[in-house]
C-alpha cells in the first residue's frame, strides 16, 4: 500500500488494512512501519515510520523517547478515538513515553521486544578504550582515530547510524523507564520472544511487575522459540494479542 504522509511530510506511515483505523505500530531502531505488514495487514492500522527511519525525516536535535513522543503527535490525530498503540523494541519505548507525558493518547498498549528497563550494573567501556577516548579529548589522536575506535567497539545499531541519529541512539539505549511504567493507566500487554537475547525475558518480568504495581492491568506471554523480532519472527501471536487488546478496550 502507498505510504501516508502527515503533517505536511513530517512523518510518513504504512496504511495497512480496510477497516477504520484502530491501531498506530511503532516500529524498532532501524526498521520502518512496513514489519507489521504480516502482523496487521487485515486490521485498520497506521505503521508508522518513525522520524529517521523510512520515509520520515530525521530530527533535527538530538533526543530520547520522550522527544519522539512529542514528534509522533500528529499521528494520533488521524484517528478518531485513542488507537491501541503496538511498540517494538525501540518503538516500544516512543509507546511508554507517549501514554505517560501524554495521558490517554492510548487505549491500551502491546509491547514486544522493548528495552525498557536497564537491569543490573552498567559496564564500564574496556581501559584500552578509555585510554583513548581520554587521548582525544586531549587532541592528542585524531577525530578519525576516534572514529575507527568508536566503530570497531559499537554495535551494528551504532555503526550504521550517523550524524544526530548517532547521538538519538546513544542517549535512548541509556534510558530506563520506571517512572513511565508506574503512570499508564490503561491495560498492557508484554509479548517476548523467549529466546530474545537483545532484550531479555527478564526485562518483561521487571516490567510486569512495575505495571502491576501501579494498579494498570497488564499481562506477559512469552514465546517459545522466537527471538527479538516479533513482527516478522510470530506475526500471528502479534495479531492475535492485538485483537485480544481491541476487544478488552471496546475498540
């Protein structure tokens, strides 16, 4: 299907399905609103590509999830009440931004993949590197010394991404998200692969049991056998557990 431009092109999503619209799909870093095609494509639903990836534009200065938060606005005034919002991994975390800094944009949320909590200690980056990160600030190597460093130790994500978007994923993959899970105040629903090794099952639990805390309704289904891409790995649990969720929110 053709893409859907908003706001004048500021943003730009995959309308999937014939129905009315339902459902707004957030999806991961690096990725675009077309994964949800399998999951979603015969229900009424906008898969947004997020500001960066596919066809939106990127941000202009650097932030976090509650940054895009506030970019994404415009595409929840497409629809005509609160959508069931569906966040995948980075995706996931623009979702719990979004319902906590602004309440009730969301009918219920089905996360999937989400880094959402930082468990245990955070690593300190090895000597060696230090040693050379500390030389740079120094001018003593030169930027693209520093570069060769920086790539060679990043992640894929890290690697592929460049200029603000760099920057964007450096500051998100150092957030943490307790505050946000303790004030949703609609039903949420966590569905992880059990063999997601980016984000662990444990993830989920801690998440769960935030929620739980804060009197929200939520529920955790793990999948057997599947990995850290949902959408594409079970895209027929990720369409049952939205069904499950439009039904509970009376959408």
């Amino acid at each position: 299907m053709p893409l859907v431009s908003i706001a004048g092109g500021a943003l730009f999503a995959e309308r999937l399905g014939n129905g009315p619209l339902r459902v707004l799909a957030l999806h991961g870093w690096g990725r675009r609103g077309a994964d949800f095609k399998a999951a979603l494509g015969d229900i009424g639903a906008l898969a947004l590509d997020l500001p960066g990836f596919g066809a939106s534009p990127a941000p202009k200065e650097v932030m976090g999830a509650a940054g895009y938060a506030e970019l994404i606005g415009p595409a929840f005034d497409v629809f005509d009440e609160p959508p069931v919002v569906v966040g995948h991994s980075f995706g996931g975390r623009v979702a719990v931004a979004r319902q906590h800094r602004f309440p009730g944009s969301a009918a219920g949320l089905v996360l999937t993949g989400a880094p959402l909590l930082r468990l245990g200690e955070r690593r300190k980056p090895p000597v060696a590197y230090r040693i050379v990160r500390l030389a740079h600030r120094m001018g003593l190597i030169s930027d693209e010394r520093m570069e060769r460093e920086r790539r060679r130790r990043g992640s894929a994500d890290y690697r592929a991404a460049q200029g603000v978007m760099r920057d964007i994923l450096v500051k998100v993959v150092n957030e943490s998200y307790e505050e946000e899970l303790s004030g949703l105040g609609v039903p949420v629903h966590l569905l992880w692969g059990a063999d997601d090794t980016e984000v662990p099952v444990a993830v989920a639990e801690e998440a769960q049991r935030i929620v739980a805390a804060s009197g929200a309704p939520v529920t955790c289904e793990v999948i057997e056998g599947v990995g850290h891409h949902v959408p594409l790995q079970a895209p027929e649990a990720l369409r049952k557990a939205v069904e499950s969720m439009l039904e509970r929110v009376g959408r």
